[in-house]
C-alpha cells in the first residue's frame, strides 16, 4: 500500500510534526510506502528524524513567506492555485493508494483533484479553534470562512478524523470517526517525582496559555518559593511571556528553555507536568509526561485534557480558565507525596491504551476498509 502525508513542514518541534512522523515510520517499518509531501519546508532539516525508506518532497509554496495582512491576502489565491497544480502533478507521478490531508491548506482542493487515491482528512485541533484565537477584527472573519469552509469539506473525503470523541460531537456528518493520537515513547524507568519542579512543554504562543500559568505561579510561590517551573518551547510570544515573569519577581523559579530532543529526560527531572492551553486537539505532551509516571494538571480546555484524564485518578482537572483552581491544584501536589506518586502510577497504565500498535492497527483498518468502497 503507498500512503502520502500532506503536511505543511516538518522542520518545527510541534506535536503534528511529531505524530506524522511517529506514524510514518510504524507504517514504513511495516513495510508501507510512505511518501511525506511538505509546503512549507522551505530547505529546513526535519526537527524529528525519518526512517530513511520514507520518500520526500517539498513544493516550496511558503504561505508564511509574507508577513502583512494585505501580503497574505493578495499572494494566497495566487500560492493556492500553484499549490494545487503541484499537488496534482506529484500525485499523477506517485499514484498512491491514500493520500491524507493534516488540515493544512490543500485540505480545500485535495478532494477536488482526479486520482484513483482515497482521501482522508485529519484535524489535529477542536473545532471552531481559529475562531479561539480571537484575533483581529480582519483576521477574525478571515477564520469565520475558513471555520465556515471546514464545515463544508468534511463530507468530501472518504473519512474526516478528529483525536477525541468531544470533538466528534462538535462536526457534522457520517463520515466523522475518532482516532487518538499515540503515546510516542515509553520507558523502563519512571520518574521518582522527587525534584521540587514541574515542567510544561508546547509553542510559546497564545494557544498554549502559558500567561495563564505564570499568573498562577505567583500563588504558587508565595506559599512554596523554593519549588520550580520548566517550559520548554519557543514561539512569538517568548519576549511577553519573559517581560511578564520578570515584572512578577519569579525570573529564579519559572525558566524557559528552547525545544530539546530528549525531552524525555526533562520530564524524568519532573514531579509533575502542567497543561495550561486555552485549545488543544489531543496534546501529545499529555501522553509523553503520563508514559514517563507524571501526574497530570490541566484546565478542561477544548479538546483532549477531557478525553485522556480521569480526575484525581490520573490527573488533576481544572475548569477551564480558572488560575487560582490551577494553583491550588499546583500546590496540592507539593504538598502530598503519597498523592502524588499515586497518580503518577496511574497515568502510566492510562498511557498504554495509546500505544502504537493499539493507536496505529486502527489506522491500518481504516486504510483496508476505505480502499474496498466505491
């Protein structure tokens, strides 16, 4: 069978890249042809490494390249258009059996060009996100019509993926089914949960709400000032977030670092992992953290924390929003150790029924079955 992943790059440490390559390589190491085509890839190295059978190919598009409102406006019918021919050409050439959309932009043409693949889309966030952004007035409608357009494309492809069954009941449609993300890596050795730190790892960016952490950080820290946090990312709020943290006097405890590729030893250094975003699809960081015996914070944000965690059996869940509930709930895992590594216990077995072979013989039913339909 030879599959082909349309995916926007590979060249950042985000959880997409890391699932689509996480699911390449079990399908190639099975024996699949995978063929990974990029957008935006622009020369960049891949930020996660790739069985070297995988085949490779960029069609330098770069949606992003410009950066002002009316640069983007005016280049995207124009990048669109010479999108979807290349698309066309390479799949003429390829001749795949599936090919999958990640919800970038050829999303709102693939299903449009004459192949004999089967294609299937994947969203890897909660429905309706762009509109969570609350960006500008401007951008805002931009959102509303892609939001609205998304609505509209579903029903065109053979099956339309979402990462939970909360976001399952968001879309519309018979073609909608719920296939989670996989836990991509799992230890021998847990985490003692000793180290007075917590840890969070995602882009520094608006989604991801770490403002919000910070803030109740601060309660937090008047009551333990000797316990630390770790956030691993980069992104365009960096600079914010640092002015932000420097302005509260907590510059010696909240520390944020650059994406690393082991951050599995980070998390082994944790005594718990905390999730603060305002969306999400189904963060890969959750299931990383709970593989390696963290216990689990986080706010009961669209989509996934809902999906993965069970309160006070392998996590703690906090209302969405609520900053003083995350700190009390911080500051419940400091203080009781018992507690703690208990649900660190816990969130172990959870983070098994997301294993590969579990999460991927899924995908590979769902190949069969798409390609016996008319």
């Amino acid at each position: 069978m030879k599959i082909v992943y349309c995916v926007s790059e590979l060249c950042h440490s985000g959880g997409i890249g890391r699932i689509i390559t996480t699911k390449a390589n079990y399908l190639a190491r099975k024996g699949y042809e995978i063929i990974i085509i990029t957008a935006e890839q622009a020369d960049r190295p891949n930020f996660y490494i790739l069985d070297s059978c995988i085949k490779c190919y960029d069609m330098g598009i770069n949606y992003a390249e410009n950066k002002t409102i009316l640069g983007k406006a005016f280049a995207y019918p124009f990048k669109t258009m010479r999108h979807k021919k290349k698309l066309a050409l390479l799949l003429n050439t390829i001749q795949p059996d599936i090919v999958i959309s990640t919800m970038g932009n050829e999303a709102f043409f693939l299903y449009k060009l004459n192949n004999k693949s089967k294609k299937i889309l994947e969203i890897h966030f909660a429905r309706g996100y762009r509109l969570m952004e609350k960006r500008s007035f401007f951008w805002r409608l931009i959102d509303l019509y892609r939001t609205w357009q998304e609505d509209r494309i579903i029903d065109k492809y053979s099956r339309f993926i979402t990462l939970t069954n909360e976001d399952k009941e968001h879309w519309k449609g018979n073609k909608v089914i719920t296939i989670p993300n996989i836990s991509s890596f799992y230890t021998k050795e847990k985490a003692p949960l000793l180290n007075k730190q917590f840890i969070s790892v995602g882009r520094l960016v608006f989604q991801k709400g770490y403002d919000r952490l910070i803030e109740a950080w601060t309660l937090v820290y008047k009551k333990y000032p000797d316990w630390k946090l770790n956030i691993y990312g980069n992104g365009n709020l960096e600079n914010r977030l640092k002015q932000q943290i420097l302005k509260l006097g907590l510059q010696n405890v909240i520390l944020i670092h650059p994406p690393v590729s082991n951050i599995e030893d980070k998390y082994m250094e944790s005594s718990g992992f905390i999730l603060s975003s305002r969306y999400e699809g189904l963060p890969m960081v959750l299931l990383e953290a709970m593989s390696c015996g963290l216990p689990i914070i986080s706010f009961t944000c669209p989509c996934g924390p809902k999906d993965i965690i069970e309160h006070n059996i392998d996590g703690i869940l906090v209302d969405e929003g609520d900053i003083s509930g995350l700190a009390v709930a911080i500051i419940k895992l400091i203080e009781n150790d018992i507690y703690r590594k208990q649900l660190g216990k816990t969130a172990i077995k959870k983070s098994c029924t997301y294993s590969p072979d579990i999460i991927m013989n899924k995908w590979i039913q769902l190949f069969e079955q798409v390609l016996q339909e008319k």
